[in-house]
C-alpha cells in the first residue's frame, strides 16, 4: 500500500509511532490518531458483523434486540442503543463497530500479542480521527464542534442520532465516526480504547480509508522484529496482566514468558 511504512528497528518504530503529534495550537505533544494492532499486515477493517457472514446486515438489529433481551440481568448501559453497542461489542456480540485505542503502545501489544504469527509481519493502522470528523454530517460535525471534542460519547450522540438506521439517514455518503464507550470495567480504561462506527453495516472501513488516503497511513511491523518489540513491552509493562485485568490476562501473560518457542 501507498500509505504502508515499513520500520526495521524499535527506535525506527518510536519515531513512527508517534509522527505528527505535534500540536501547533497548544505547542504541546496531542495525536490526532487513534490506532489499531493487527498480528498481520494482511489483516483488513473487516466487522465481526461482515466476518459473519450471509444476510449479516438484516441480521444486525436481531442480534442486538436479543442481546439487550437477555443481558438486561447482567447488564445497565441504559437505554442508549451506542452504549448497548459498546456494551456488545465488549463481550464479543458480532457488531459493525471495530475496537481502537488512543495509545499506540497498546495497539503494538496487539500486534504483537501471538507469539505463534511472529513469522509474519504485523501492522499498526493509524486514522486521524481528526480529520474524519469532517466527512461526518452536519448535524453531527456541529455536536463535535459544539462539545470541543475529537470523538463521540453516547450522551453526545444519542440526541441527534438515537439508532443505527439514522446514522445512514443522516448523509447519503458512507463515513465513519469514533466512540468513547463508557468505563466498563477496568479492561475498558487500562485499555485507553474507543470504537469506530461505519454508517452503514456494509461499508468497510479500509475500504473507506483507501479512498481517503490522506487520513491515515499504516506502519508496517517486520517478523523480525517482533520477539523484541514484545520483550520491550513486557519490560514497559505493557501486558496482559495490566491491559486484561484478572486470572486470565495474568495466565496469557505468564504463559507467554515462560515459553521456549
């Protein structure tokens, strides 16, 4: 890809990591990125909701009517269907949202994650959500403007756009926008994370970003590379045991420091 820059050492990867982050306005380091590690470069911005396949998109309101039918125990967002979105996606319900992070050592730690692709390159895709905004609708742009914010809440959007469908209503063109999910659990915040919402369930979002190139640029992750990326990590203490709070993120962590392979 045109947009894909390739890094051959961990100081080579800092710099690119952080490129651009210098903010004029405030002469203070702000990215305008948000990012997403993929364990291969090969890897698009496919949804879960795509990646099931068939009549996914006629799909997409039942399984998320059933959700809130049968979470309703086990879960408050509210009545908001974006926080019930977050909510889903969180626990692994096929939606069309993608997850993102504001931290690129975080999305590095996925990239790096399985040690079982550390023959194959990997990939940081970094979106200035910036600059997305201004493909957004205006009533949309105007919430933005109006709360000095880079990315949606649900409090934010569920006034002037209250259901997926209206989200296609709202502009003929495809576009994306960026939600702040609220806290969750701890794996939410130590997770800096956010997710990205396409208009509509059918559109891509690489595909969307190939036609606006301008708006972002991949950072390509040698195999090579990969075994000291992830010691550095660990020793950074970006892991498992602090980004998966509990027994289970702590057995993924351990398990992958005492490996041989």
């Amino acid at each position: 890809m045109i947009n894909d820059i390739v890094v051959n050492s961990w100081e080579e990867l800092q710099r690119e990591l952080f490129r651009n982050t210098w903010n004029k306005k405030i002469n203070r380091f702000r990215s305008p990125y948000v990012y997403r590690g993929l364990g291969s470069k090969d890897f698009d911005l496919k949804t879960s909701l795509i990646r099931l396949g068939g009549n996914f998109a006629e799909l997409e309101p039942h399984l998320l009517r059933n959700f809130k039918k049968y979470a309703q125990r086990s879960a408050s967002p509210g009545s908001s269907v974006w926080n019930w979105l977050a909510v889903a996606q969180h626990h692994g319900l096929p939606t069309r949202l993608l997850d993102w992070t504001f931290s690129p050592y975080v999305a590095l730690h996925f990239a790096t994650e399985n040690y079982h692709r550390y023959d194959t390159d990997g990939a940081i895709w970094c979106v200035n959500n910036v600059e997305t905004n201004k493909f957004l609708p205006e009533k949309l742009r105007h919430v933005i403007a109006e709360e000095g914010s880079n990315v949606f809440t649900a409090d934010m959007l569920e006034p002037v756009c209250s259901s997926l469908k209206e989200l296609a209503i709202l502009k003929e063109n495809e576009y994306v926008l960026f939600l702040e999910p609220p806290s969750l659990d701890e794996r939410i915040i130590h997770q800096f994370a956010l997710f990205s919402i396409m208009s509509s369930a059918e559109a891509e979002l690489h595909t969307w970003l190939h036609d606006h190139a301008e708006l972002y640029f991949r950072i390509i992750i040698p195999a090579k590379l990969k075994w000291e990326i992830r010691d550095k990590l660990d020793q950074a203490n970006i892991t498992e045991r602090v980004l998966f709070p509990g027994l289970n993120g702590l057995s993924q962590w351990l398990k992958r420091q005492y490996t041989t392979v």
